[in-house]
C-alpha cells in the first residue's frame, strides 16, 4: 500500500469512522429516548386520569367516562382505547383494536411491545369490588420515521464531514507527497545518468532532510560522472593507443601469417616437385635395372644390380613416408573400401621383412585367428602399409627371438567387424620416456637410433594417424630388455559368422613334424589338423606306417655340415617327401639332398604356399588328396573383349588370349566397343584408359548405361601409366581393376581366375624364356632393337615380336606429326595422348630406349607440365628415327638385327 494511500485513509478513514460510530450511537440514544418519553407520557396520563376514570365508571357517569376516555385518546400516538370490568366484558370501545385486551395477570400497568404497537394496560382499582382494566393500544410508527428523519440527518452530516475531510486529506497528501515525488522523479533520472535538477526545500524538516539528501547525491552522482568521463576518455586514448599497437602486430602477424601459409605452400609443391623430381630418376633407375635385369649379367653384376635396386627400394620408402605424412597433416589421405584378406596380407608383409629377419636370424611367424572373417573390405594398402610399419621396427630393433603377428576378432556385429592385430617382439623394449615420445614424427627412442637404424622417425606416427583415421586406436606395452607390443584396433566391413575354410586340406593323411620353435610348431599343427591331417613328431615317426609327408624346420646352427648329414639320414628314415622350412633366403639354402623328394621353402612360409606345396607332394597319394576335378575349356565358358587404339596391342592381347583358348573381340575405339556391346554379350572387358574420340572412362560409363547383364560385367583398365590418384580415381569410375602394361601373364592368369572362376595354370599363357644374348659393350647405350626383350614380350614368339616392330614403326610417323602439332599448338591434353600411345605401344615391343624415352615424356609432362619434356623431344625424335631406319635395314622378317644407340650420336 503506497504512502498516499496509507496517508488518505489515515485522514479521511479514521475520522469517518469516528464520526459514523458517533452518529450511531446518537441515534441509537435519541431513539431509546423517544421512546422513554412516550412511555412517561403514557405513564403519566393514565396516572392522572385513572383514578377519576374509575370513580366514573364506578358512578356509571357515562358523560364522565367518555370524556375522561377522549382525553386518553388525546395522549400521543394513542389510536384505541378500552376498558374492561373485573370480568373481563368490554365496558368502554375507543378505536380499533387489532385483538381483544385479555386481563393482565398481574395488578399492576405494564406496557406490552408488538414491533410498533404497543399496548399500555393500566388497573382501575376503584371500579368496584373487582378491578377493571384500561387498555390503550399506541401506535409506535412515529418513533420509526423520527428515527429515519435523524439517521438521514447524520449521514447527510457524515457526507458533509467526509468530503471536506477528502479535501483536507487532498490537501495534506498533495502537500507531503509531491516533495517525495519529485525525489522520485530525481533518483529515477540519476539511475538512467542524467542530473536532475536541484529540487525546492519544502517546509516539512523531515521532507526537507530527504530533499537535502536527494540533492547531495545528485552533486555527487554529477562529480562522479564528470571523473568517470575524464577517465573514461583518459582510457579510451590508451585503448586507442593500444589498438593501433595492436593492429599494427594483427598486420605483421597476418603477414606473418601469410609468409607461414606461403612458406608451407611452398614446402607442399616443394615435396610434391621433389617427389616427382626424386621419382622420376627413380623410374629411370628401375627401368634401366629391368632392362638389364633381362638381359644376361655375370653374377657380380647381378649382385650390383640387386644392390641397386634395393637403394632404389630405400629411397623410395623415405619419399612415401614424407609425402604420407604430408598428406596426413593436410588431411588428404583418402581411405578405399576394397576386399581385404587378413591372411594373404601379413604373409605378404612377412615375406617382405624376412631379409633382414633371416640374416639376425629371428624367427617371423604370423597368427590369423580362425574367428577372423575371410571376406573383409577396407583399405588393403593402408592396413598393409601399418602392419610393414610395426612388423619392420620389430625387426629392425631385435636381435634374437621372435616377431609375432597376430590378429583375432575384437568385437563383431552385423555388417562390421573389428580386428585386434598385435606385433609383439623379443627386442630392446622401451621405457616410460621412450614410449612418451615414441609416436612423433622425426623423433626416435634414442639419437643414435636413426645412424645405427637408419629410417627418418616418421614410420610411427604415419601409422598412428592412418590407423585413428581407419577408425582405430594404435597403443603399445613394453619392458625395457624383455621386448615390445604394438596393438591397434582395426573396424572393417564383414560378416562374422562367415567361417573361414581351412587353407589345408589334408583329409586322412598323417605328417611328421619337427619345428623347434613352439608358436610356429602350435601354428602348423593346428593348420595341418584343422585341414584333417594326423600329425606327429619325429620320435613317433618310427612306428607309425604310411607317413605322407615330412615337414622338418632348419635353424641357423642346422646348416652345418655335420648336421645336414644327420638331417640327411634322419629323412631317408621317413621314407616320405620332407618338406624343409629354412630360416635363410634362396641364396643361402643348404646343399641337403632329399632322398624321396620334396622341397626347400624359405621361413617364414605363406599359407598359400604351404598349401601349394603340400599339394603338389601330397598329389600321389589319392587317399590323401582327391584328385582334382578338371575345369572346363575357358573358351567355352568365357568371351573377352579387349578395346585399345594400338593395333599393335590389340594383336599382341589377342595372341596371348586365343593360345590360352579364350574368344576374344577387339576394338580399336570405344564406339566400336560399344556398338560390339549392344550386339553380343562378353565376359571380361579389357580396356584402355586414353584413346582418341571415347576414351576409357566415357567408355565404360556408356556399357554400364546399357543396363541388364553389362551393369555386372568386369571391366578391367589396362593402360600404360597411372599412380595412386589415378588407380582410385579409375576405379570409382566403375572400373573393376587396373592392370599396368605390359601384362605380365601371371597377373592375367590371376585376374581371370579371379573374375570369371576360370582355372588357368600360368603355363597356358605362353611364357617363353629369352636366348641368351652377349652382354652390350663397355660405353654401349641402351639399344634401339632387343629382340629378346620383345621375344619375352611376345609370349616366346619371335615372329610375333617381328610383327609387332613392324607395326611399331610403321605407326611412328604418325605419332611424331601428333607430338609436333600438340608441341606447336601448346595442346597438354593432345600431347599426353600422344605420348601415352606411344608408351602403350612400346610396352609391348623390345625397343628399350624409345619405351624408356617415351615413359619418362609422359611422367614429366603429368607431373611438371609442358615444360619439363621439351628437353627431351629430340632424343625421341631422334630414337624414332633410329627405330625407322632399323626397319629400312630389315631385309626380311625372319634375319635378326639389333642396332646399337651408339650410332645416334652421329645423326643428331
């Protein structure tokens, strides 16, 4: 309740209140006294005239009586009168009576009060021996309407009273409020910053105390305003001050910044140009360790050649590292979902580090659980890439012992599995400091690791991201001197309730075994009875008939002499095909002859090549192994279309073909090829990337817009160039898979077998091995001709070979007017074509220096551009020259030549 309120009510409430109490009881009073002195007035006239009353009526003077009675009428608000006798009869009627009088039991007046009549009885003693009664009935209505009359007069009073107490109370409250209003109204601008001005003193001490206050602070606020904006502008030019010192460092930081971005720019095509410029000597060095891998080489020039191409290996290994890492911080690294064999995969890595683990020597062993599904898609080359990483460092930093990989089934669910893949090792181990800062790139656990090691600290924390970026978690345990595990998770798409088949299958057969290492020794027993085998040792050997086949391990201390001659009697004992399991490479297999057959296998030993193994000495014995079902003729089950601008590819793929007894249609473009489609249906497409008006990619859009059969039909890319991009980027085009030129049969053999379920042994593709050629001089260059490299190229046929030179050359004029034009009209696109034909050409004819020139062209101009080939276009000239001059001096198609590069020094 506000103060005004509280004020007007105290004003005008209480008096009224007051005053209305008091009317009230005014009225009550002057009421109760009305009626007093109506009662008196009755008392006292029926005292004064009673008594003659009854002297008349006791004298029967009727005249007396009624007059006597008028004056009893007379008396006020009187309206009837009676009197009775002592027995009660009316003797004497005035007026009305509303009932008839009864005796009173008493002798005594008294007044009876019926709401607003009354009735006065009184006695008359002296009527005669029995008294008789006077009887007035009063009417009290008068009483009632003077007692309205004068409650009207009090609220008229009350009225009055009240609205000049209102005004009073106006008054006053206007007069103590509006001091405290205008302090109100003061406080409410000093609370929004404005200074109010100085209110008026009223009269009040109290109000004028408030208003002395209220007007203090106003000052007060007011002086305090004037230093805050003082400081508030003191600071705003420091703020000022500051922003300009701090847009002054934002513009030498964003130049900063910007110098950073460049610099790391410039670092990318740094490594980027670098890894071309370091790939492309490379292609030169591994071309050049090709070609004279095929031709003949002493033995020391072979074990020079080896070292070479292991540099190469080397190099290589560090540039990927560095471009992995590159694209990992940059976030390009794309993942593929490809099938994925978990065993094939670590038998491969295996087998790549087994070098160096059979020189230490260590024992290498890899454990895929049976739990683990068989058809699993991720990124082959990513989990490979991982485990080389992990299974290399194992090897690198251990001595002796063991490097074990295992992978088993972590969790499952449908669609998805996820691996637990461990390499553990018997090594150095780490302690807590080393394993804190073993996943940073070009860090490693000691300084002096990377002189004794080798390696650029970078393997790790390669691995590490591509595994995080797989979905994974890579961690590690070790204890220094006891060895090291390195565990990462791996999710992949799969089934687990697909169970993986035996790779052995040995029903019935009993195998001796003797490893002396214990996890390879549980690995291989468990292979070989999961196949169905019976297995045991070589102490049971003795008395158990009918042993199928012998599987013995050699450590490095069986190598000796006088062990291998043990060796050599305890397996004549077998009386059974033995099967050596060596931990040393091919060239360090010991001289042990094997006295019923069998074979020497390099530890550690594949799955698949066991299998194959096992087979091939097992295959005698149909009780062990049932004899293979014969496949049917490929020709009848397959048809081939292979689509490719170069006749002389087209004839090479089509001779290669048809002696393996496959039909096979060719294509020289890809309209052809489509129009071949709408006709006819085919197995297997093999097509080529870059040909002139559709090239592969529109190509095989177009097939597998033909809907029906041709949206599953495999269409292979065989072309002469790609690179990491290109193969994804091809196969997300809806290519199926991507084979390099030349074709090597083993791989095509693969390819079908896997495709179309054909069952091709790599000797139906003809596989011909080259004559022996003398070696080129000291100071000879490459040659223009090598007829024994196209021989080989050739399947073994010689003629063939001819014929495709022929139809090389023949084509050269052609592709050099295409290289002129493209070069005159600065065309990128129609050089590449150019030169990508000529290389694909070349693949598969010996012409070693113009397929080198022609495959070097073609990678400068993807990776640096127009440019970076102009240098060399007149050594291809050049080389196409001496190429075409080579078949002018050709008198038939059956003399062999070779022309020597030596000569194209004098012609340019």
């Amino acid at each position: 309740m506000s103060l005004k309120t509280r004020l007007m009510l105290s004003i005008l409430g209480l008096p009224m209140l007051l005053l209305t109490l008091l009317a009230g009881v005014t009225v009550v009073l002057v009421d109760r006294q009305d009626q007093a002195v109506l009662r008196e007035t009755l008392a006292r006239g029926t005292a004064l005239l009673a008594p003659s009353l009854g002297e008349a009526l006791a004298d029967g003077d009727d005249r007396a009586v009624s007059r006597l009675a008028e004056r009893l009428m007379a008396l006020p608000h009187v309206q009837a009168l009676g009197i009775r006798d002592g027995q009660g009869q009316p003797s004497v009627t005035l007026g009305p009576f509303g009932e008839p009088p009864a005796a009173p039991p008493e002798a005594s007046a008294r007044l009876l009060e019926q709401g607003l009549a009354w009735r006065w009885q009184v006695p008359l003693p002296s009527a005669g021996p029995a008294p008789a009664w006077l009887t007035l009935d009063v009417d009290a209505t008068p009483l009632l309407l003077s007692r309205y009359r004068l409650m009207a007069s009090a609220g008229l009073v009350l009225m009055l009273a009240g609205l000049l107490l209102l005004l009073i109370g106006f008054a006053v409250t206007r007069r103590v409020t509006q001091p405290l209003e205008d302090a109100e109204r003061a406080l409410e601008r000093l609370a929004f910053g404005r200074v109010p001005t100085r209110l008026a003193m009223p009269a009040a001490p109290e109000l004028g105390a408030l208003t002395r206050r209220v007007n203090d602070l106003a000052d007060h606020l007011a002086a305090s305003r004037d230093d805050l904006q003082a400081q508030i502008e003191q600071a705003t030019t420091e703020l000022q001050e500051s922003m300009e010192t701090i847009e002054v460092q934002n513009i030498e930081l964003d130049m900063a910044h910007r110098r950073a971005v460049e610099a790391n720019r410039v670092k990318s095509e740094f490594l980027a140009n670098m890894s071309h410029e370091i790939r492309t000597p490379l292609n030169g060095i591994v071309g050049f360790c090709r070609l004279l891998g095929r031709s003949r080489l002493e033995p020391r020039q072979r074990e020079w050649l080896d070292h070479v191409q292991r540099a190469c290996d080397n190099l290589l290994m560090l540039v990927n590292d560095v471009l992995d890492f590159s694209k990992l911080e940059a976030g390009r690294v794309e993942l593929e979902t490809l099938p994925l064999d978990m065993v094939a995969l670590v038998d491969e890595v295996l087998g790549l580090q087994a070098p160096l683990a059979q020189h230490k020597p260590l024992q290498l062993l890899g454990l895929v659980y049976d739990d683990v599904p068989a058809d699993l898609k991720g990124d082959p080359l990513r989990v490979r890439q991982v485990i080389t990483n992990l299974v290399n460092n194992a090897v690198k930093f251990t001595d002796r012992g063991e490097v074990i990989v295992r992978v088993m089934l972590e969790e499952s669910e449908p669609g998805r599995v996820v691996l637990r893949i461990d390499v553990s090792d018997t090594g150095m181990g780490l302690d807590e400091a080393a394993r804190q800062r073993l996943f940073q790139a070009f860090h490693q656990t000691d300084a002096s690791h990377s002189r004794e090691f080798g390696g650029t600290g970078l393997g790790l924390a390669i691995s590490r991201q591509l595994v995080e970026r797989m979905g994974g978690k890579l961690s590690v345990e070790s204890t220094p001197g006891e060895g090291s595990t390195f565990s990462f998770t791996l999710p992949l798409a799969g089934d687990a309730e697909a169970e993986r088949p035996p790779e052995l299958q040995l029903p019935g057969a009993t195998v001796v075994l003797d490893e002396p290492h214990p996890p390879t020794r549980r690995a291989l027993e468990h292979l070989m009875r999961r196949g169905g085998a019976r297995v045991v040792t070589a102490t049971q050997a003795a008395a158990e008939p009918g042993i199928a086949l012998a599987v013995v391990a050699l450590n490095a201390e069986d190598l000796e002499a006088a062990p291998l001659e043990a060796w050599h009697r305890r397996l004549e004992r077998f009386a059974c095909p033995a099967l050596l399991l060596v931990n040393a490479g091919p060239a360090d297999f010991p001289a042990l002859p094997l006295p019923h057959g069998g074979e020497v296998l390099a530890k550690p030993v594949a799955r698949a090549t066991l299998s194959q193994a096992m087979r091939r000495h097992l295959a005698n014995a149909p009780q062990v192994l049932p004899a293979p079902v014969p496949p049917a003729a490929p020709s009848a089950a397959a048809r081939l279309l292979v689509v490719d601008d170069s006749e002389s590819n087209r004839l090479l793929m089509r001779e290669l073909l048809n002696e393996a007894g496959i039909a096979v249609t060719l294509a020289a473009s890809g309209a052809e090829a489509l129009s071949l489609a709408r006709q006819q249906r085919f197995d297997l497409v093999l097509m080529d990337i870059r040909m002139a008006g559709m090239d592969g990619l529109e190509t095989t859009r177009a097939l597998r817009r033909l809907g029906g059969e041709w949206r599953r039909v495999p269409i292979v890319a065989v072309t002469a160039h790609v690179q990491g991009e290109q193969r994804r980027t091809l196969l997300e085009s809806g290519l199926d898979e991507v084979l390099i030129k030349p074709l090597e049969p083993r791989r095509l053999v693969r390819l079908l077998e896997e495709t179309l379920g054909l069952t091709l042994p790599s000797g139906d593709l003809p596989q011909a091995t080259p004559p022996e050629t003398p070696p080129p001089e000291a100071g000879q260059e490459l040659a223009v001709v090598d007829l024994e490299i196209g021989t080989r190229l050739a399947g073994g046929r010689e003629a063939l070979a001819r014929e495709l030179l022929e139809k090389l050359a023949d084509s050269l004029p052609e592709s050099e007017r295409a290289i002129r034009e493209a070069v005159a009209g600065r065309d990128d696109e129609a050089l590449l074509d150019a030169l990508h034909a000529l290389n694909g050409a070349c693949r598969y004819c010996g012409t070693p220096r113009l397929g080198l020139l022609a495959e070097t062209l073609e990678t400068r101009l993807r990776s640096r551009g127009r440019e970076a080939v102009t240098a060399l276009l007149p050594d291809l000239y050049a080389a196409m020259a001496e190429l075409r001059r080579w078949q002018a001096d050709q008198p038939s198609s059956t003399t062999k030549a070779v022309a020597s590069a030596s000569s194209s020094e004098s012609d340019r």
